[in-house]
C-alpha cells in the first residue's frame, strides 16, 4: 500500500486561528518591570499583528513594527514610540468604529492618559487597561465573525 501524502487527501478549509481575548494589563506591567522593558517587546509585536488582521489598512501601508520603534526610540528619546501608539491608538479607534463597538479610545487616550497622566503616576496604567479592553473586545468580535462563517 502507498503512503497517502497530507495533500493528496480531500482538501480542507483553512480556518484562521482565534485571536486571544485575555490580555490583561497587570501582566504586562508587572513584565514591563520585571524584565526592564524588554517584555513589552513580546506584549505589543502580536498586538499589532493581531490589529492588522482585524482591521487592514485602507491605505495598504502597514503599521511600523513595534520592535523597530522600540529601537528606535533608543536613539530618539522615546519620540519615534510616542508616534508609534500615537497611531496604534488610531488604528484602534477606526477598527472600534468599523466594528460599531461602543468604546471610547483614541489618539488624545493616549496623549490624556499616558503622557499628563504620568504627573499623576497612574495615568499609563488607566491607558494600558483601556488599550488592552479595547483590543480584547475587538479580538471577540472578530472571534465571533469568524466562527459565524
């Protein structure tokens, strides 16, 4: 008897993986601290892949790598990373509204928040939660379409 090969079966549906709906911004702060920022390395490249399929681009330019800003920004005092969630915020507000998904989050979040919220210490946390809410419910909602197919 000959050996069946997988492509010589019936061809299958590919079915795209579910995107995680757990993250949690504790974790990643506790990382963040931990591991001296090296950790939101693994944190936020698969978030903007992730952000990616949700929503692609309209103008079919991707967003930058979070690994190549974050090296930038070495050099640049940090500058080139605030332009990074600058526009990974919008990204996420167009995707939120795309979706019609009922939760506020944009670029002036993260200005508000994460940049004056800092004089109040607990400013990044409140946008690490919210940018995390944010991505876990459009995570959902494309679970959800995806299983609906």
């Amino acid at each position: 008897m000959a050996y069946k090969y997988p492509y010589d079966e019936e061809k299958t549906e590919y079915r795209p993986q579910p995107l995680r709906t757990d993250r949690k911004m504790w974790k990643m702060m506790i990382l963040h601290i931990l591991t001296f920022g090296i950790s939101s390395i693994f944190f936020f490249l698969p978030l903007s892949y992730e952000l990616e399929k949700i929503s692609p681009s309209r103008e079919r330019q991707k967003m930058m790598s979070y690994a190549v800003a974050y090296i930038a920004s070495l050099l640049t005092f940090s500058i080139v990373l605030a332009i990074w969630f600058h526009s990974l915020s919008q990204r996420i507000e167009e995707a939120l509204e795309e979706r019609d998904i009922p939760y506020e989050f944009s670029p002036s979040t993260f200005w508000g928040w994460y940049y004056f919220g800092s004089l109040i210490i607990v400013g990044p946390f409140i946008y690490f939660h919210k940018l995390c809410t944010a991505m876990n419910l459009l995570s959902e909602d494309y679970n959800k379409n995806l299983q609906a197919k």
